[in-house]
C-alpha cells in the first residue's frame, strides 16, 4: 500500500480527447494499469463511449484552463484548440493524433508541432503506456511557443478606406 509520501510523487497527468471523444485513447490508457505506479492519470473522455473502469474521468470541465496548474504533463489528442491553448499556457504536452476519425488533419498537425520541437508526439495509440513512461525525457528540451498575435480587422480596414 502506498503512503501519502509515495503519492505526492507521482507525476499528475491529465489526457485530453476532446469534444467528440477519443475511445481507443482513453481504453489503452486506463487499461494500462503498470502506469499507476508512476501516475496520477485523469482522463477526459468528452462524448466518447469507453467509460473508464480503473482510472478517474470526467466528460467536460469549462473551468479546466483555470486547473491547468494541477498536472504535471498533458497527452492531447491533435486538435489545434487544445494543443495550442496548452502550449499558451508553458505546459509540457504529448499528443496523439486520432487516426481514426475521417479527416485527417490531425496527423498533420501532430508531425507540425513535432517538426517545430513545440510538443512529444506519439504516433501509435497502441504505444501510449510506453510514451507515457517516456513523457519526463519526451518533453525537456522542447521550444516555448511564441503566440502570434494577428488582427486582421485593422489591415482590412486600412485597405478599403486608403
């Protein structure tokens, strides 16, 4: 049995899927029971149909960017919104992006945020519980993101009275 010195030092990781959910994700994750050893793994699991058996879960939090400060590192599906807000916000992220759904814009975004060295990629659901235990080497040394500010209204405006 763990005392409350052991728990204190496991990593807190939270894994987001998203609004349609992310099955095969959060499935692999929460069957990957070795993981609790080392972590303290929250899953999002949005409108997906897996409910998770043997870790903590939640659908939808609107308050979650107020709580970003509770976890350690982040898995991500590949949905700009979520990864971007996160790399906002200093956070150490992995993303996984979802295969399975008809577009795939997610794959791409994925192999972006990895060519830039913003984010730790895991290309394979199958190979999460590895990545995860890889999550503390995967994500030192990565670039900070720089947020672009872009305001197109003034030069649109400009355009069209100058």
């Amino acid at each position: 049995m763990l005392n409350s010195q052991d728990v204190s030092k496991k990593n807190r990781v939270l894994v987001i899927t998203g609004t349609t959910g992310f099955d095969s994700l959060v499935r692999k994750i929460d069957e990957s029971r070795e993981l609790e050893k080392g972590y303290d793994i929250t899953l999002q699991t949005g409108e997906g149909a897996y409910q998770p058996k043997h870790k903590p879960s939640f659908d939808f939090d609107k308050g979650l960017k107020d709580r970003l400060h509770e976890y350690d590192f982040f898995i991500t599906h590949a949905g700009a919104g979520t990864i971007f807000m996160l790399l906002e916000q200093r956070k150490r992220v992995l993303v996984v992006p979802n295969t399975e759904r008809a577009d795939k814009h997610q794959i791409e975004l994925a192999q972006y945020v990895k060519s830039q060295n913003l984010c730790a990629v895991c290309q394979n659901v199958q190979e999460i519980a590895h990545a995860i235990s890889k999550i503390e080497q995967s994500t030192q040394g990565l670039q900070p993101y720089e947020k672009v500010e872009f305001n197109a209204v003034k030069e649109v405006l400009r355009y069209i009275y100058e």
